[in-house]
C-alpha cells in the first residue's frame, strides 16, 4: 500500500497529511494529530465515542477511511472553546452534571453541537434519538438530555 | 442539609471541566518518549496443556523486539488469593488466557507479530458450570492451590475447585424452620456480566536507573495498586510510583488485580523502557476481570404474624479462572446474608468457585444486588403466602438501628440511619398518577425492593489527607482517592470550603496523583471514598485552623481560646481589626519588624474505621462487640412497569428510590442515582456474558469461548432505553460521624433494580422469575410454565382487536 495525500481542515487549521488508504480517521486524529479528546473503545462502530463532527455532522472517525476525509472540515471537542469561550453545550453539560468519567463526553459534546444546530426545538424523543448512537456506562444518559435541552433553550433565548 | 451550610448540599459544578472543555488525560492516551507497544496472545482453549510455544516467525517481524512467555516470570500475582500467573504456565485455564505477550516498536508491528506465535496445546477436561465444578470427578482447575498465599480470613480448599468458604451460624435453624408457618425455597441465578467501562484498561511502565519503577494506568486505588505490586513483585514502595490519571470508569472492575505487572516486568526485562499495553474493547472481555456469576440458593421461613424466624443458604459465586477478588466477595455475601433484616437463625455458606472461564472481579455492590435479588424475592413470595402487603411485612422485620442485631451479631449503632422510612416513602411514590394500561394484552405492576450496604473492607482501612495553604492564600488538598467519574473530588473540594469558610474557586484538589506524592488511602471501592476522605480533610482543616489560631494568638499575645476562626481568618474575640488571614500565615506570620511566627500551613487529617472487627471463621460471628463496616446506607427502590404479554417486553414507566443519607451536592448525587438505575435495570433486563454451558453448540464455536465480546452481542443501556421517569429522594438523616452527616450512595443506587422488577412482574401476573436477565423471551417462557393461561388470553384479545 502506498500513502496518499490528503488535506483536513481540524479545528480551522489546514492540515496536509500522507495517510494510508486503510487507516481511519480516528487513527489519523489520535495517533498523528495527537487529539487526545477522540477517543477509541470499539474501533467498530459500535460504541460511538470516537464520533467527531465532519462537515457538520457526527460520524464515527473509526468507521471513515482517511481517505474519505480528504478536504473536509473536521471539529473536535478543542474546537468547540473560542476565544476562551466555552460553547453553550459546554456550558450547559458543566451546568447539569451532564457527565461523569469523561470517556464518552467528546462525543456526548459533538452530537448536542449538531442537534442545537439543526433542531432547533427538540423533543427529549428526538434528543435520545441521536445520542443512541453513543453509549455512556456512567451517567444513565438524562444529566446529558438535560444539557442539550439547555443548550438549546439557550440558543433560542440568543445566549452566547 | 441544613440551609446553614454554605457549600456543602449545593449543586457546586463538578472540578474535572477539561472533561468537558478539553484536554482531560487518561492512561488510554498517556505515552512517554522511546515507548514501546505489548500485545496479548489468547488460548484458543477454555483448559489446555501448553506443550509448547515457537515465536521464531514473530522475533522476525521489524520493530519486534522480544516476545515473552509464562516461563519468563515463574510466579504467582493476587491480593486476597495469590492465584495469578503472570502469564499462563504449563497450562491456559480459560479461552483467551494470555499465553504470551509480543513487544514492539510499535501497536502494528506487535499486533502483526502476535499472530505469528504458534502455540501446541493439549486440551484438557473444562468446566463452565459451578455445578460441574463441584462435582467429585470434576477437573481440577488449580492443583497447585494449597501453595497460594493467601489473606488470613480467606480459607480456600485445596484439592477442589473451591477458592473460598464463609460460614455463617446463628441460633438454631432446624428447630426454627420446623416452628415457620410458611416457608420459600428457591435457587436465583445471574450470569457472569461485563463492567463495560468506556476507558478500556491501559497501563504504562517504565523502570528508572536507580531502580525505581514507575506505572501510570487505568485504576481506581492508586495505593491498591501499589500494594498489590509491591507484594506480588517483590519491589519495595519507596521504589515503585503509581500514577492516577483520570479514569474512565470503573464499577469495581478496575479495583483488584488489574494488569500493571505485565508492562512492569516486560519493562525490567527490556532495560527499563517505558511499555504500554493498551486493551481493545474485545481484549478488555478477554483478559481484564469480569463480574462474578452467581447461584443462590435460599431457604427463608417467616410465622403466621409476619415475623421472619429462619434462614438457611448456600450462595455460589462463578469465580472463572482466577478468584483473586472474588473471594472476598464471596464473604461479603456470606456474611450480609440477609439484607437488611433480623433473623435469628441462620445457616449460610458461601463460595468463590473456578470454572473455566474469564476471571473475575468486583462489581458496583460487591455483591450486594445480587444477594438482595433473591432475598427481596423471597421476601416479596413470603408476604404473598403469608397474605400480607409486602411493605408492610418488610417493616415488621427491618432493622431497628440501636436495637437489631445483623447476621453476623453486630449490633446497629442508634444513629446507622433509618431503614423503614424509605419502604414507605417508596411505596407513597409509587402510588402516585396511576393509569390504566391502553391495551389489554398490557399488563401493570408495581414492586419495591429494600436494601443496605456498607463498604467491605479490611477492619483497618485507613484514609488520610493534607490540606496546605499556598503562599497567595489559596489552597491544595493532596488525598489518595481515584478519580473515575463519581465526583468525591468536586465533594471534597465542598468539604473544604466550608470547613475553612473559603470559596470552592481557591481549592484545589488535584484529579491526578501518585502514590509517592499524596497521603495513603486503602481503596476507592464500597462507596467509601466521600466517607473517608471527607472524615479525614475535615480532620485536616481542623488541623489547619488550630495552627492559624495558634499563630493569631501569639501575634495578639492572648489566649488561644480567645482566637476564633471563620471565614478565612483568626480574629481575636470581639476584636475584629484584629485578625490574621490565610494568606498571611500561609508561610509564617511575618510581623512589621520582620519577625516571623509559624511556619508553612499544613493540615494533616486521617480516618480509620473506629472499632471494626473480624469474624469468627467457623460462625461468622463478630469477635467482639464492634461493626464490619463504619457506615451503612439504608434505602429502597421500586418500579412500575408494563408487560406486553404478547412480545413478553417490559417497559419500565417509572423508577423511584429512597435514601436515608443527606447528599452533600444534589447535582453529583443525581447522577449517581440516575445512572445506577439505568444500570440496574439493565443488568435486570439485558446483560450477560454468553458461554456454551450446556454444550448446544458444539462444532459451531471454539468450545468454551465468551461468546459476546462486542456490544452488539453484549447489550448496553441506550439514551432510549431509561426509563420513562427517574425519581428519587435523599432523606437526610444524618449519622454522627460522617462528614456533615453523609455516607456513601454510588453503589447503592444500583442495588434494588433487580429485585423490584421481579417483584413487580410477580405483581402484575403471578409469575416468579428466578433468574436474570429478564429477557422477553425467559418472560413468556416462564409466563408458558407458570401461568399459560395469560397468553392465551393476550393471544384471544388481539383476534378481537384485529
Ligand atoms: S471506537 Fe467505537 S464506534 Fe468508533
Ligand atoms: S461519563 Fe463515563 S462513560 Fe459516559
């Protein structure tokens, strides 16, 4: 196998990087960019804590080939603080105990970036809807619902 | 909590924000420079002979730079029963023991060489049944049992497959039982489970010049862990550090023998350069401990007027290939007996038993939902027989705190807490909106569970704390607790505040540590860690506030007893101007002519279980008047569910538990509770690790293989699975010394799923489930052999409907 060339935008910084065809994204994120806040359990789509945003929505960074990643813009729980500022799901998952032993928080984080961006009225249904994807052992999951209500209460009310 | 408090019952934000903001570090993502990568080989046998093991092919791989097997390290590693090979030696005892270890340069090129190690075997006789294990002609699992070390209140049996029995004996049970109006007698079972911990194990070692060994790994109790290498490697503790990063989740699972010897000694092996063995999820199934599978055994009789008289049991724990831990929770069992009722006569004996299967461990309640899983079903069957409302038959028996006696003859302290209370408050909650299901095939039921538990540990388990004052006037609290998400560091931190009279945002305490840097505490398990940690930083603080009044006092030449502290500073009595802060005498006072009184604050506190005692191995009687545990919380849990009688799925509507304890901050307790329930109830409904038991399918998997090591075969709690309405309340009674009255929760929210879910499926149809998980389809199997007649109904309502 040869390496291939690829560009990732990774919290707004133009990355080039040689990756091989097999590896995944979750490799590429950990192990060459050394973004500790991804992180890895199943490495089968199963657990979904290696969930990142790409282009804006949640995937699984084990389950995509570096390849497919080639030009896309990828956000990570350290690109959510801007100027020091944390986001309102930061905030909001800080407010409401929505996590404990932190493993699965990255990913828990991400999917309520994207459902405060793209519902902006979400039904506790809808909510568990999308966290499903991702398994928490510790906090029984309605701290985290709780959060993302919040979060986009928070949005709606135009808090920043 | 009182309103007078000023942190410590509030809903402070938890310390550990770069969880949540980023950059919070776990073993899984520690490395050191010039690292190199372990990888495990498994035995494809559940009990085999190792004949021999060629890895020529795996030396040639590039990047290899040893592979190393049992033979390397000709010793045995445990706390409690000192039953562990380093790697397997002469034999493999379970499918997927470690054989031998492959180091690379790196994760790759381990991971290709590993699959170059041929390994002949001998395959031997298997057992994955306690019952196979018992039976005389079974294979003998460790014949070498009898040269083990092991705990002095641990009594293995040589010989057999049995790694340890406790006894328990009080009055006369036969005489009892021949007076019982109504008797239940029942066998439970559960399956072996997995903790599933997100943070799969990790650890890295490195073996320094002068000798000193240094370890960074996932664990709950540094000091565990130290202890534990130290004893089984032979290295002394001032030569050997244990790093405390966050972990990611624990459940019991990373309390024990966790795997720190292995990158330790490959380590030493390679000159001390620094190896990390990071487990996969499927590794983590396969060579780190799992929970412990159970069959209890219980007889229990009660007389006509509802009293409980007579208990007799044999409780077996599935102990798998190794029973390090288990061992002790098999006493644990044993001696608790009877949750949290006064029976007279008893005659219990429990067991840890090999089998050969995947080694275990502790587990969230060392075995307290398990044993309160039969004994509130038996508790609920004695009430029906006896025609008595289940509530009100557990308060007839409950424990009377300064009256009862336990199972093992501890009397309850006056102020232990109160059990009855939060029966009935369960009950009352319970009661509330009731609806009528919308069809007929669906059925309701209520049902509650009690329950108690206090921390197993040894009757020395000490604790202890610093608190220093730095030089600006804010403050570090060094303790040896592990951080693994329950928040004792955020209630630690409470603690402080409001003992010194000091905003929460100047304290620290660190979530990451190391043994040769933090004061020692035993373990963090059972529940113990706000207990006593918080019993020994408020110790600390006094500490701390006598040295600061002691200083205001010769800068004010007065009498100690005229300083007064609050708020930060020593103030001389009615005299306000004349105060001393922390900051001030953080370093020494220094007066206007340069004089300086004092020194560097440091407060030094400490916490050991006052009057606990052992037991006595043929009894299991207390020694002494005195206590197993310096803490017990009572609570009860109930649920109400919906049966679909034709898919046989149970939807749990609502699930509300009580706790006796006060909380000191509801947000972290909140969690606690919400996420025990979830876990309870999911190990009620849905987890198991599936073997072969009976041999059904022979030829279609390797014999003797875990059969799902992966989450679509092991089935997790999913944001759509909670239940519909989590509902809980903390009753705030308070014991005296405890830290601001409080005592342990994490565990115990876990407890009473099992049970109450039982009891109320036996309340909305008649049928007893005796076994866990309640799947939908053990539910209409059951509902087939105790009540057909259900679902030929159900079956009739829907041709009508249709
Ligand atoms: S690591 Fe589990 S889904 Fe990617
Ligand atoms: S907080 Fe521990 S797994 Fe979610």
């Amino acid at each position: 196998m040869k390496p291939v060339r690829i560009t990732l935008t990774v919290n707004g910084i133009k990355r080039e990087l040689d990756v091989m065809p097999n590896e995944s994204l979750l490799h590429v994120l950990r192990d060459r960019l050394h973004i500790i806040s991804v992180k890895g359990n199943c490495f089968r789509g199963e657990c979904g804590i290696c969930t990142v945003l790409m282009n804006g929505r949640p995937v699984k960074s084990c389950q995509v080939l570096a390849p497919e990643a080639d030009g896309s813009e990828i956000v990570t729980l350290e690109g959510l603080v801007k100027n020091g500022e944390p986001s309102l799901v930061q905030k909001a998952f800080l407010e409401e105990f929505g996590y404990q032993c932190g493993f699965c928080t990255s990913a828990f984080v991400l999917l309520g970036e994207w459902i405060i961006n793209n519902i902006p009225n979400p039904t506790e249904e809808q909510i568990k809807e999308v966290l499903n994807a991702v398994v928490c052992r510790c906090t029984g999951y309605q701290q985290i619902i709780k959060a993302i209500m919040k979060a986009a209460q928070w949005k709606r009310e135009g808090k920043s | 909590m009182p309103d007078s408090y000023k942190y410590v019952g509030s809903k402070v934000q938890r310390i550990d924000k770069d969880k949540v903001l980023g950059g919070a570090e776990f073993a899984y993502d520690f490395e050191l420079p010039g690292m190199l990568w372990a990888k495990l080989v498994g035995s494809p046998y559940p009990h085999a002979k190792i004949v021999s093991v060629d890895y020529s092919d795996a030396l040639k791989v590039p990047g290899v730079v040893a592979v190393f097997t049992g033979e390397d390290f000709p010793f045995k590693v445990g706390l409690y029963a000192a039953d562990r090979d380093v790697l397997a030696r002469k034999k493999a005892l379970y499918y997927g023991h470690p054989v031998a270890a492959v180091i690379a340069e790196s994760l790759d090129a381990a991971e290709e060489a590993a699959t170059k190690i041929q390994v002949e075997y001998e395959p031997l006789p298997y057992s994955l049944k306690v019952e196979d294990s018992l039976k005389p002609d079974a294979p003998i699992i460790h014949e070498e049992m009898h040269t083990y070390k092991h705990a002095v209140f641990i009594y293995p049996k040589p010989g057999t497959n049995i790694a340890h029995q406790t006894k328990v004996r009080k009055g006369n049970v036969e005489e009892a039982f021949s007076k019982a109006d109504v008797v239940v007698e029942k066998v439970y079972r559960e399956p072996l489970l997995s903790h599933y911990y997100l943070e799969p194990w990790t650890g890295i070692a490195r073996v320094r010049s002068d000798g000193t060994v240094e370890v960074w790994s996932s664990h709950q109790s540094p000091f565990a862990v130290r202890e534990l290498l130290s004893k089984s490697l032979s290295i002394p503790m001032n030569k050997l550090v244990v790093h405390h990063l966050y972990t990611g989740g624990g459940f019991g699972g990373k309390a024990g023998l966790l795997l720190e010897h292995l990158p330790i000694l490959f380590s030493k092996k390679l000159g001390g350069r620094p190896v990390k063995l990071r487990l996969t999820a499927r590794e983590n199934f396969f060579y780190m401990a799992q929970r412990a599978g159970y069959l209890i055994k219980m007889k229990t009789g009660a007389t006509k007027d509802g009293k409980l008289i007579a208990h007799w049991g044999e409780y077996y724990l599935d102990a798998g290939a190794y029973a390090d831990y288990t061992v002790n929770m098999a006493r644990a069992i044993g001696l608790t007996a009877t949750g949290p009722y006064e029976i007279p006569n008893i005659h219990v004996d429990s067991f840890a038993v090999y089998t050969n299967k995947v080694p275990t461990t502790a587990f969230r309640g060392f075995t307290m939902q398990e044993l309160h899983y039969a004994f509130e079903s038996q508790i609920d069957e004695l009430a029906h027989k006896l025609g008595m409302d289940p509530a009100e038959f557990r308060l007839l028996n409950v424990f009377k705190p300064g009256i009862s006696r336990t199972a093992i003859g501890e009397r309850l302290k006056e102020d232990a807490g109160d059990p009855a209370t939060p029966i009935k408050e369960v009950v009352k909650m319970l009661s509330e909106d009731d609806e009528k299901p919308k069809k007929p095939w669906i059925v309701r039921g209520k049902g509650i569970a009690a329950f108690w538990k206090g921390p197993f540990q040894p009757s020395s388990a000490a604790s202890s704390a610093i608190v220093k004052v730095n030089d600006d006037g804010t403050v570090d609290v060094l303790v040896g607790t592990g951080a693994m998400g329950q928040g004792t560091i955020t209630a630690l931190t409470q603690i402080v505040a409001e003992e010194l009279g000091i905003p929460p945002e100047i304290i620290r305490v660190s979530p990451h540590r190391s043994t040769d840097m933090v004061p020692y505490t035993w373990q963090t398990v059972g529940s113990r860690g706000l207990f006593s940690e918080g019993m020994s930083v408020i110790m600390a603080c006094e500490d701390l506030i006598e040295q600061v009044r002691e200083v205001a006092s010769i800068v004010f030449d007065v009498n100690k007893n005229m300083i007064e502290y609050s708020e930060g500073k020593a103030c001389v009595k009615g005299e306000p101007w004349h105060c001393i802060t922390l900051k001030e005498a953080a370093l020494g006072y220094m007066n206007p002519k340069g004089v300086t009184v004092g020194g560097p604050l440091i407060g030094r506190g400490y916490y050991v279980p006052p009057r606990n005692v052992l037991t006595d191995p043929e009894t299991g009687q207390v020694l002494e008047e005195g206590h197993l545990a310096p803490f017990y919380t009572f609570g009860a849990g109930g649920v109400e569910i919906e049966i679909n009688l034709l898919t046989g799925e149970i939807k749990v509507l609502k699930a509300v538990s009580v706790y006796d304890t006060p909380a000191v901050n509801p947000g972290l307790a909140e969690g606690q509770v919400v996420g025990g329930t979830v876990m309870g109830l999911n190990i009620a409904m849905r987890e198991r690790l599936i073997y072969d038991e009976e041999g059904e399918y022979k030829g279609v998997f390797p014999e003797g293989m875990l059969l799902n090591p992966c989450l679509t075969g092991y089935l997790l709690a999913r944001a759509s699975d909670i239940p519909e309405k989590i509902e809980f309340k903390f009753l705030g009674v308070k014991q005296k010394d405890a830290p601001f009255g409080a005592k342990g929760i994490a565990e115990l929210t876990m407890i009473p799923w099992p049970a109450a879910l039982a009891n109320a499926i036996y309340n909305a149809i008649g049928v007893r489930i005796t076994e866990l998980p309640i799947t939908p389809d053990k539910l209409i199997e059951e509902i087939r052999k105790q009540k057909p007649e259900l679902l030929e109904q159900a079956e009739k309502y829907l041709e009508v409907n249709l």
